[in-house]
C-alpha cells in the first residue's frame, strides 16, 4: 500500500535517529575518556622520565605529536564506528519497522477489503430494485396489481439487504473479546433445533438429536449463533425428506458438537473456501431457492475463534456434509 510505504520511511527514520543519537552520545563519552587517559599517561611518563625532566623542550615536541597523532586515529575509528552503526542501523530499523506496521497494514487492508465486498454485495439488490422501479415509473398503463407487484418485489428486495445488513453488523463484532463461562452444549443444541423446528418441519426434514450432556468453557450467544448456522444450512441445502442429525458428545477430554445432513454436499475444490466472507459454491448458486449471502459460516468461523473452539467439515457432492464443532 503506498500510504505505507512512507509510514515505513518515517519510522524508520525516527529509528535511525534514536541509533544515532545514542551511538553519538556514546563516542562523545568514549572520546572525553580516552583523551583524558591519553593526557593523563603522558603527564605520568614526563614525570617519572629524568631525561624529559632535563630537557623538557626537546622532548615536549614528540610527545606533542603522539598525543596528536592518537587523537587522530581515535577521532577515525569513532568515525567509522558511527558510519558503520548508521549503515546497519538503517537496514534494522527499515527490518524493524515493517514488522512493526505489518501487523497494521493488513488490518487495514482487510478493511478495504471488506468494504469493497459489502459494498459489492449491496449493489446488486439496490440495482435490481432500482431497474423495478424506474421500469414501473415509466409505464403510463401500469395496473394496481402490477404496482403491487412491483412493491412486493422490492420488499423482497428489502428483506434481503436487511438480512445482509445484520450479516455484516455480526461479522464486525464476531472478533469481539468474549467471556468464558461454562455453558451446557446439549441444552444450546436442544434450543436451536426447536426454533429451527418449523423450517426443517417445511420440507419435510427430519432433525434426530442425540445430545449428551456437554459442559464447554464459552460464550452462550455465540454457540447459539453457530449452531444456528450450520443447522440452518443444513435444512437449506438439504432436499426434502431427509434427515438431519444433530449430536453433542465428549472425547480425549473435548466437547463436539456435529450437525450432519444428506443434502447436496460440497466438492473438495470449494470446500477450502466456504468459510471465507462471501463465498458461495457453484452448487447453492444454482439451487435459486436457496437464499444467502455466503456470510454465515466466516460469521461461524470467527465466532468459534473468539470462544476458542474449531470447526471442521467433510463433505462430498450427492453424500451431504459434516460440521464439527470442536472445544
Ligand atoms: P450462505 O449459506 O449464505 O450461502 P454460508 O457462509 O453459510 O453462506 O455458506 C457458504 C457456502 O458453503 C454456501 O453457499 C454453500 O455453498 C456451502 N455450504 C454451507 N453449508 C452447507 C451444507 N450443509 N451443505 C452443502 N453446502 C453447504
């Protein structure tokens, strides 16, 4: 991104500055010793040399020149000392300050990101909407049954960017921090299924449980939210008369969750990418019924995160697929 590349620049310059003020103040201190050293041994060799004592004019000129001649070499090697710290110091600073601001940098460019995509995502409904309404405005012979047509239309529409509206809002808060309490998973499960009852009940899906008792360290809303996911897609992406099953259990000292299903199942070359935000397999698009905006299951992925659970899925075409909720 370049409005990084100039944040790299300037920390890296801040760096460097700190480098060099430090290195300076360094080479100043050694600098004032050693020269005081230097002083303070040539004071020593003229006082207990006899022959400096007799002919002090003589020899003050040498020792003039030795004292001169290490200042020199000293003054040097600070020198290069610094050049060599500023030389290394920018290549660490530059080092340092990209791993300082990567971290930042993809955050924001998730945002960007995930603006786009929703924006995207918005823009179809309210196109199609705009298309009815323009078309309904224009034609001077529209009856009152086309118009509420027309309206009916739209509120689906409507509906439509509102159930995407509250997708996003979740989405935005599914990072959130969340506090751990111990929760009864066969209890979350049992809810779920009897408010998701009536949608399995309309196509005639069977939803068999078989809870064990499960206590897991997590967030109550979240569990439901997930476990609501998955059995919603469940009923969604199964044909009628079938049957889902619906299982807590606890093994090597973990808590499962599993919600199975014999519907149209997902190919091994989508199955990498069903958790990502906005993505629908080939196979859901083409069931036109089947409403979605490919955002449930990042929701779940996410919230299962922030409550430190995983989700895992097996699934292939025609067999149906497996989620597993594990704690
Ligand atoms: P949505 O259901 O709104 O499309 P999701 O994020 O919940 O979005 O799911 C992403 C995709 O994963 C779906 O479009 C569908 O292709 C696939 N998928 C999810 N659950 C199932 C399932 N139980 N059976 C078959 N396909 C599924």
């Amino acid at each position: 991104m370049k409005a990084f590349d100039s944040a790299y620049l300037r920390l890296t310059g801040w760096y460097v500055l700190i480098i060099m003020v430090i290195s300076l103040m360094f080479s100043v201190w050694v600098h004032s010793q050693a020269t005081r050293e230097i002083r303070m041994s040539v004071d020593r060799i003229v006082q207990e040399s006899p022959l400096v004592r007799v002919f002090p004019g003589r020899f003050q000129a040498v020792i003039e020149e030795h004292v001169q001649d290490s200042h020199r070499r000293l003054i040097v090697r600070l020198v290069s000392l610094n050049a060599l710290v500023l030389a290394v110091g920018a290549i660490a600073s530059y080092g340092l300050a990209r791993r300082t601001l990567r971290p930042i940098e993809e955050s924001v460019e998730a945002q960007h990101r995930f603006t786009a995509d929703a924006s995207h995502e918005l823009r179809t409904p309210l196109a199609a909407m705009k298309a009815e309404i323009e078309v309904g405005l224009r034609d001077k012979k529209l009856t009152k049954n086309e118009a509420v047509g027309l309206l009916r239309s739209s509120l689906e529409e409507v509906d439509r960017l509102e159930h995407l509206a509250e997708g996003l809002l979740v989405l935005t808060q599914a990072d959130a921090v969340r506090p751990l309490t111990p929760v009864s998973l066969e209890e979350i499960a049992a809810k779920v299924t009897r408010r998701l009852q009536a949608l399995a009940e309309a196509k005639h899906i069977a939803v068999k449980r078989q809870l064990k008792p499960v206590i897991v360290p997590a967030e109550e809303a979240a569990v439901d939210k997930i476990i609501s996911i998955l059995l919603d897609n469940a009923i969604k992406y199964s044909p009628a008369h079938t049957e889902i099953t619906l299982k807590t259990y606890q093994k090597d000292g973990h808590g499962f969750l599993k919600v199975e299903d014999h519907g149209i199942g997902i190919r091994s070359s989508e199955l990498p990418h069903i958790f990502d935000r906005f993505y629908r397999a080939d196979s859901s698009r083409s069931v036109a019924s089947v409403a979605g905006h490919g955002l449930g299951l990042s929701i779940a992925k996410r919230l299962a995160e922030s409550i430190n659970a995983t989700i895992d899925v097996k699934s292939g075409p025609g067999k149906g697929s497996e989620f597993t909720l594990r704690f």
